[in-house]
C-alpha cells in the first residue's frame, strides 16, 4: 500500500479506532506485564511510538512514567490521541517515519511501532527499521503479527492491500538481514510471543 494511500485510509477511519482505544489500552497493559521478565521497558526513560494512531499505547506508556514521544502521518488519529486528558504529557508529531524522522542519533532509549511493519512493504518496512535503529540507543520493539493468521485478519489484511502475507513468513528474517551503510541494522532480533497471533520483535540496534 503507498503512503498516500494509507494516510488517506487511516484519516477517514480515525473515529473507528477511537472507538477501539480503550480496548487497545487494556491489551498493552497486558503485553507489557506479560513481556516483563524478558523486557522491562519500564525501567527506560525516553521511549517513541512510530505510528501512534489514536494515541492507546503512547498513553499506558506514559502511565509508566516514560517521557513519550508519538509521530503518525494521520492527521485524524492525531486529533484523537490529543484529546485524550491522559495524553497531555505526550508529545505528538505529524509525520511519517519514511520521510525520516527529525530528531538526532540515539535520541531515544526505544523505539516501539504496533501493527504497523504489516502494512508496508518490503523496502519501506527496511525504511523503518534502520530509522528506528538510527534514533534508539536500547532498543527497536516491532509489534506485529506473527505466522498464525487467522481467516477473518486474512481477509481484513487483504482488503487492506498490505503486506501482510509476506511480513508473517520473513518477519524475522527480514530484520536480521535488514542492512544500514553496509551493516546490519541490528545485531540481535530476539522473538517473544504474545498470545496467539502476535509477537514482539525485540531488536538491538547495531551502533
């Protein structure tokens, strides 16, 4: 899917994600208690959300007390995530990651992005990572399916004209292989589960 295209999809179904942000809250909440043991991201400070949304995940963040920062090309989903009171502390950006992201090396101890590696394709989902891997000093956290689809997210996905049916089978892979001015972007991706369809792909950036 081009960028333009997902902007445009994204702004005109802002109001039904919003719908959705207290749900999504509540199933960060679990995934971050239930990564705990393997990933503390708590025990960080400074932490971006590339792809923010509505804002659900940058808001438990910084409930956790992590300084967040939340960039999304999506005007409208912006709208929403400002207007949550919870968010105030949060500092939202419009942008897009695949334009760079304008703040200096190792800005950042995490760089997080949730179910948004998917939906781009190949060469842009590379675009992503080794900018994640530029502005984060710990860690790149790709929150994103994992191999076990499911027959109505196959549908969903197709509907989307993402990349979804290739990211799930090279997922990780394609990080390890991933290649920033002749070196790897990262140099570990560590897996971790985190229910049934999804996974956490934890990457150390490669400085």
């Amino acid at each position: 899917m081009s960028e333009q295209k997902s902007r445009r999809i994204f702004n005109s179904i802002a109001g039904i994600y919003g719908w959705f942000y207290d749900y999504q809250k509540r199933s960060f909440i679990k995934v971050i208690e239930e990564v705990k043991g393997d990933i503390d991201i708590t025990a960080y400070k400074t932490i971006i959300d590339v792809g923010c949304g509505t804002g659900a995940l940058c808001s438990v963040l910084a409930s956790k007390g992590l300084e967040v920062t939340g960039i999304d090309p999506a005007e409208r989903m912006l709208q929403v995530a400002k207007g949550k009171p919870e968010n105030s502390k949060v500092k939202f950006i419009l942008g897009s990651v695949l334009d760079g992201l304008s703040f200096e090396d190792n800005s950042f101890d995490i760089a997080i992005a949730s179910h948004v590696a998917h939906g781009m394709k190949e060469d842009s989902r590379k675009k992503m990572y080794k900018e994640m891997s530029r502005v984060a000093r710990e860690y790149v956290i790709i929150h994103d399916y994992n191999n076990k689809r499911t027959p109505i997210t196959s549908f969903v996905e197709w509907l989307e004209g993402g990349d979804y049916f290739h990211f799930i089978e090279h997922a990780e892979p394609e990080m390890r292989d991933c290649m920033k001015e002749m070196e790897n972007c990262f140099s570990e991706v560590r897996v971790l589960s985190i229910g049934k369809n999804s996974n956490w792909y934890v990457c150390k950036p490669n400085k």
